[in-house]
C-alpha cells in the first residue's frame, strides 16, 4: 500500500493518518449486512460459515459471512451450489423486515452527520461531509465517528472509503473490508488506482475486459496511458470516454440525496412449478405480508400494485393497477395482486415464480384517507401495525395469517427473495 494511502482497523495505527483535505465523499458499506444482522440474534455462529438466502432447490445465497467466501460462496450463486462448495455452512432465511429496521436506524447515523446522504441500498450510501467538516471535524474522523455508532448503536460493522469522488471513495471502501477505513488523498488517487485491475472500474463487464485484455491493457495504470481516440474506436465514443477519465480518477458526479425506493417488492421461486391457484393465492398473501411490512418499515405507500408471473417455459408476464390513494396494507396489496393473478387468465397454468411489488412510493402520511377494502373505521391498519410490533420483539414469523401455517407435514411456501428498486 502505498505511503499516501491509511487503512485504519480498530486499534493503534503507525505512522502518521493520511491527508484527507479535499476528501469530503464518504462512502459507507455495511459488512455482510445480512449475516451481520443475524448473528445478532445468533451470536453463536459467530466465525463459523453462514449463509442466507432460500433453502430450497431453487434458492439462491442472498449473503455470505466471509468465513464461507473464503470457500467461494458468494451472493447470487445457486444455493445448491455454496452447499457443496461449503458443506458445513450455517444456512438461514432471509429477513427482510429485520434488515430494513437495522438499515433505518443506520441511516439515521448518516443523517446525523450530514442531510446529503445517497442510499445506494439497504446496507450501503454516499455522503457528502464538506459541510459537517467546522462542526464534527475532519473527514477521516467523520468516518471514524460513523464506524463507532454504528457499531455502537446497531453492534455491526462497516467499512469506510474516503476520497474526493464517488468513485474513488466507493473502491477504497471495498479495498479495505472488513471493519476498515481507508483515506485515498487527492494527490495519491493515482497511485492507488494505476495498479489495479481494469475490472475495478466501473463499466468494465465479461466483455469489455476481454476486449482490453486482448489490447494487453491489464491494470487501470496501462489503460490511462492509452490515447482517448484509441480506447473510443476499440470502445465506442461514450465507454471510451468514460473508463479514460476513470482511469486517471476524474469522476464530476456529486452526492444526490434524494434517491428514494421507486418500489418494493418480494418474489418466490417455487420447488416445483405449480398450477394448483390456491396455492398460488397463498403465496400471493404471504408475499403481499412482506412488502406490506417493509413498505410500512420504511414509512412508504404507493399507488400502483404490480404482480409478476413466471411461467414453466421462462416466459413472463406481468400486470399492474394503480389504486385511488396509496396504500401500505397487506390486505390491499393482496387482494390487488388476486385479482390481477385472476386478470391475467393464468389459474390453470404451470408457474415457477410469482412476485408482488408496489411502485409509485411516497412517504405514507396520516393525512385523511377514504377505508382500505371492506375496512371498517378500526380495523386492517391496526390490526397489521400490531403484527409489526410484534415482530419488531419476537420476529415476523411470530403472527402470520392462518392459511400461512405450515401444516404438519411441513409442506408450504418457503422464504424467496426481496428487492428494493
């Protein structure tokens, strides 16, 4: 590492903390977000191999604790697979509601510091700390003050990158995972970019690093060297451009804090392709329970419920209805969702997955609403606001509705997967 550049991990540091002036981006990354929150409640597992994501033969890993990246289990794989690549792995479901409170209460850290705050998902964000600098201190001490109370607050761990741009900023994070801190200096960004490899840059896919492969341009430092007009004509005009000013760390994008969720949604890839529309129905309900639990986490309605059929032969369609007033009740999104299923003219068609998803998001107000279906004046919305707070104390499988409990045999929908947009 080069002398310019700190990495910071807990305890004494040598020498003396890099020179941080101009490096206001932080860039601020959660470590194995989803494992991190789990093992809150399992504290025993601990340094063994965990695992998250669906446990059926079509579930994929949602996350991965670096004890099982080091077997090359990483997220998006089939699980089938990270089972036999690491076969002693501590497998859980996913907990989408959990991982939205955690993430909540984190970006009230970042909000704290500074309201120019960028999410980029659930478990990582941008922000701008020029104008927190007079009243908290320097940049690298921010950063270091953010790591202790989210450690403090939420007892997880996150990784810091500091820099100038948000692209610098967003490598250094990475290069120092996890539990660090790293200060990339604006006269070292070359340094510290030039010896890595051209994947690293952002808009370098499969193909476009077989392309500069086959050029001989392995390391961001040879690809700077190579004129604009070069890397346009092997590139294009536009990627060319791009990944030339990249390469010497010139990246003009600021912080843009309001990215709010464009809609969420949760979705099941079932064992076995079904055709039964009860069956359907059921998990329908119980994806329509999560996406109202995390609309509600997140202090969001929308207007618009989507559902997503997946048929046998990977052909999908979708549909979508968009309600008077926003909504944030599992019963509406439910019912929705049933009839738009019934709509599409699919009840007797072999489906592999089904989603449900909510878009056109807005903070969910307490300003005068007309009834959610068939609702009387108390009813559905403090019915499910107390599940929720009986989930916050003993978990979202704590209260379900009755036709989605598991029957004897155990036969029954399993845990899919989540997203935010």
């Amino acid at each position: 590492m080069s002398r310019k550049q700190q990495l910071h991990r807990p305890g004494p540091q040598p020498g003396p903390p890099a020179d941080d002036t101009g490096c206001a981006i932080l860039h601020v990354d959660m470590d194995a977000f989803y494992v991190s929150v789990e093992l809150l409640e399992r504290p025993d597992l601990r340094g063994r191999p965990v695992i998250v994501g669906g446990a059926g033969a079509r579930g994929v890993v949602s996350a991965a604790s670096y004890e099982a990246r080091t077997f090359g289990v990483h997220s998006a794989m089939p699980m089938s697979r990270a089972r036999r690549l690491c076969p002693a792995a501590v497998v859980l479901p996913v907990s989408p509601e959990k991982y939205a409170r955690v993430s909540a209460a984190v970006f009230e850290i970042f909000r704290s510091v500074t309201p120019l705050v960028e999410p980029l998902s659930l478990d990582e964000a941008f922000l701008d700390v020029a104008g927190a600098v007079r009243r908290l201190g320097r940049p690298a001490h921010i950063a270091r003050m953010i790591r202790e109370q989210v450690h403090a607050q939420q007892g997880i761990t996150c990784s810091v990158g500091v820099a100038g741009t948000k692209f610098v900023a967003k490598l250094a994070s990475t290069r120092c995972k996890p539990d660090g801190l790293l200060v990339v200096p604006a006269d070292g960004v070359e340094d510290f970019l030039h010896p890595l490899p051209v994947a690293a840059l952002w808009g370098v896919g499969e193909r476009t690093e077989q392309t500069l492969t086959r050029l001989g341009l392995r390391t961001v430092g040879q690809l700077a060297q190579v004129p604009l007009a070069t890397l346009q004509r092997e590139l294009g005009t536009a990627s060319g451009a791009h990944l030339h000013e990249l390469s010497w760390g010139r990246d003009p994008r600021r912080v843009e804090p309001h990215t709010p969720d464009k809609s969420i949604g949760a979705e099941e890839t079932f064992d076995t392709d079904i055709d039964d529309p009860e069956v359907i129905r059921r998990e329908l309900l119980r994806l329509a329970e999560r996406v109202g639990a995390r609309l509600r986490a997140s202090g969001n309605a929308g207007r618009t419920v989507s559902v997503k059929l997946r048929m046998a032969d990977f052909k999908t369609i979708t549909r979508a209805r968009t309600l008077r007033e926003p909504t944030d009740l599992a019963r509406v999104i439910y019912i929705t969702a049933c009839e738009l299923y019934e709509g599409a003219g699919l009840e007797r068609v072999r489906l592999r997955l089904v989603g449900v998803r909510v878009e056109n998001l807005g903070p969910a107000g307490e300003a005068p609403r007309q009834l959610a279906l068939d609702e009387p004046e108390t009813g559905w919305r403090e019915a499910e606001r107390a599940i929720d707070r009986v989930a916050d104390r003993f978990g979202r499988g704590a209260v379900r509705p009755a036709a989605l409990v598991r029957p004897a045999d155990g036969r029954g929908p399993r845990d899919g997967g989540d997203d935010r947009r």
